[in-house]
C-alpha cells in the first residue's frame, strides 16, 4: 500500500481521510498546514506517493503546496479536495494546476464518501482494495 500526505486545515475532515485511507492500508502523515506537510514531506525523503489535500488553506492553497512538494518528486501524485466546483477557484489554484502533468492529479467535489475518494486513489496510484474491487463488481 501507500503513503499519503494529508493537508486540511479542518481537524475533523483531516482525520474523517486518515480512517478512510488507513482502513484501506494506506499509511498516513497528517498535516493541518502547508509548513507541516512541507517539513513531513522532507523528513520522509520523498517516501510519500500521494499528497490529499484540500485547496482551500486559509491564506495558502493547496494546489501550491502540491506543486511545490512536485517539484521535489516528480513522480509524486496529487490529490486536490474542494467544497467549491472548479470554476470557482481562484484564478491562480487554476492557474497552477494547469502546470501540474494530468497524469498525475485528480481533484475530487466535496461532498464525497470513502468509496469516492477510494476510487480516485486508485486512479492515481493503482491501490485500490481488493475489498472495495469486489463491492464495485458487485454492483455492477
């Protein structure tokens, strides 16, 4: 499984992902501002596979977080939550992730449940449980 940075301002939204990404077997690093994530990110000599992190940081965001840990790791992979559809961004997140490679970021529409964000890691990382491959078999 993997590491993943998690970036939330939001105590309760940064643990709610933490549970979700640890009961899949993921392990994880959380981080309630950018200063954190970018010294964890440090400390872990880019052991990390994915960064989660919400766009909105106060005065910071996430999308520079994520570039600036992406310049570090090229391979790294990236994440973006938001309460706010893309459009209404501001125009310099929209702006950066723009130069961020598609491959290698996905943003995902707050709200969403465990097997939303499950499935986007998955379309990063290729990770996904065999116990939430079976339940989507299922209900197909």
């Amino acid at each position: 499984m993997a590491t993943v940075l998690i970036l939330d301002d939001e105590q309760c939204l940064l643990r709610m992902l933490a549970i979700y990404l640890e009961s899949s077997g993921h392990a994880t690093l959380q981080c309630a501002s950018p200063e954190s994530a970018c010294e964890q990110f440090g400390q872990m000599n880019g052991a990390v596979d994915l960064v989660v992190a919400d766009v909105t940081l106060g005065d910071s965001s996430g999308v520079e977080v994520g570039l600036e840990l992406k310049t570090k790791a090229p391979d790294l992979k990236l994440l973006f939550i938001s309460g706010y559809p893309h459009n209404a961004w501001s125009i310099r997140d929209s702006a950066l992730l723009l130069k961020l490679p598609p491959d290698s970021v996905r943003v995902l529409q707050k709200p969403f449940s465990a097997l939303d964000l499950l499935i986007k890691v998955d379309e990063l990382i290729g990770d996904l449980p065999k116990s939430v491959t079976s339940t989507l078999a299922g209900s197909a």
